[in-house]
C-alpha cells in the first residue's frame, strides 16, 4: 500500500505536534516535497534534526493558521517556489489544555470559557483551515489535481459536554469538508478526513487525564491512510473519513478501508430535505 509521491508538494500545519511529526515522516518516505509548519521554532528546529530527508525535501517555516494573511502568503509562496502546491493536511489546533491541564478529568464549564479563548479556538480549529483551502483551491483546480486532508475527532469528543470550544470546532471542519468534497467534485480534487479514533499518545492528553501511556493511540497510525489518500490510489477517493486506528497497513488494500472508511459527518441525516419547489443542490 505504499504510495509513490515523488514530484508532489505537501503543506502540512502543526507539524511540530505529535501527530504532525507523523504525517511528515510518512509523506517524507512517500517521496513528497513537505512544507512543515508550526507556530513552535523549537519545534520545527527539532523535526529537522528528528528527519532524515535528502537536502531539499524538507522545508520548516513558521505558520499562524489563524492569520488569514499568513496562510494566503504562505500558499501563494510554495506556489511560487515549488511551481504547485499539490497536497494540504489540515492538522494544526490548540487543544484543551490552553484553559487548564486538568480538563479531562474535571471537564470545562461555559463560565471558565473566556470570549477571548473561544474566538482563538475557532480561528486556529476551524477558520485556519478554511484559510488554506480557499488559498490553496485555485492551484489545484487549474492543475486538475489536488488532495485535502483534514484532521478532526471522534463524533463522541465533538458532542461531548464541558468540552468546549474544542468539539465544535472539529464538528465545524467535518461539515466543512464533506461540503468542500461535494463542492469540489469533478475538479480532481478530493476532500477526505482521518481521525485518530481514540485518546491519542499526544500532548493534548496530558499526563493528568490518568491514562496509562501504553494505552493511548501511537500518532504513527494516522501517516498511512493519508499517504494512500495522497496517492493515485485515492485518486476517486472523496467525501470519505477515516479511522487510522483501525487501518491496518501490513493488509490489503480493500480490507484496511473496509475496517477504517465511512462518509463524512452524517450524510444519513441530510438525506430528505425538506426544501420548498425543488431540489436544493441544484
């Protein structure tokens, strides 16, 4: 299963994190050009020293995904450089602990929830990765190709109560990308989400949640459905989420989507709309 992504550029957000670290790696071995960003310079300082890509395969700058002017210029800059930017994962976000460490085991209430907080929550979860996509989107349409990979969450974490602003950002970029993969169709360029599908061996689970390390999620597991959504495999692929956990990439093919592939979000509950003359998505 393993693709062939020589000659594609890659921007992946949040490179620096735990899962970010990951994805890199995979797309790296993949043979893709990787653009890594993150807010953290020690961070991408790190990821280098932690790589071991040719000269030139690896590029680190630093992003702000909640500066829409940051991610136009950034787009527009692998653009000119690279001559396309062929593949853009979505992975960046600020996590829970940015209230207090504790938040897993003595859940946030609306009266901890500063505006202040809640609006940098969804410009970095949510409006940061429509910022790329709309910068991003013109290039892949006049190229006839493109892959967007978004990171989101388990439905239970999106719904869950006293975890706020965190869910709903991540249920705001599911919807999102089923709508872009409905949007985009026909245009070569595909729109899919991959979640971890559990508690994640990340920072964002902090040691006092109580889990026991060993159980958690390894991030490793998110690198090789994207790395196959980035390919010519996943060439019709769209509109699909995926639980990297539950891929096994040691398998076949058909038998890893089989066990890890739904649709995005909750197509079932959009089935009969109720919409007054006609057809609502003509």
């Amino acid at each position: 299963m393993t693709a062939d992504l020589t000659g594609r550029t890659a921007l992946v957000t949040g490179a620096a994190g735990g899962i970010g670290i990951e994805i890199v790696r995979g797309l790296l071995a993949a043979g893709a050009h990787v653009v890594a960003t993150d807010v953290s310079k020690p961070g991408l300082t790190a990821l280098v020293e932690e790589m071991s890509a040719p000269e030139g395969q690896l590029r680190t700058d630093l992003l702000d995904i909640s500066s829409e002017p940051a991610c136009s210029a950034m787009v527009s800059a692998i653009e000119q450089r690279q001559g396309s930017l062929d593949i853009l994962v979505n992975n960046a976000a600020v996590g829970m602990g940015l209230i207090r460490d504790d938040h897993m085991t003595n859940l946030v209430a609306i009266d901890e929830i500063e505006p202040e907080i809640w609006d940098r929550f969804v410009r970095t979860n949510f409006s940061g990765a429509w910022y790329l996509t709309r910068a991003a989107v013109p290039g892949m349409k006049k190229a006839g190709w493109g892959r967007i990979v978004t990171i989101t969450t388990s439905f239970f974490t999106m719904l869950r109560g006293k975890f706020h602003p965190y869910g709903p950002c991540k249920a705001g970029l599911e919807a999102m990308a089923a709508g872009h993969a409905a949007e985009f169709e026909g245009t070569g360029i595909t729109v899919n989400v991959v979640v971890p599908g559990g508690p994640t061996d990340t920072p964002f689970v902090p040691e006092s949640s109580g889990f026991k390390r060993a159980d958690l999620i390894k991030p490793s597991v998110m690198a090789p459905p994207i790395v196959w959504l980035c390919g010519p495999g996943g060439d019709a692929v769209s509109g699909n989420r995926y639980v990297a956990a539950k891929w096994d990439p040691s398998g076949d093919i058909t038998t890893a989507r089989a066990a890890s592939e739904a649709p995005i979000a909750w197509p079932d509950l959009a089935g009969a709309p109720v919409w007054p003359g006609s057809d609502p998505n003509r």
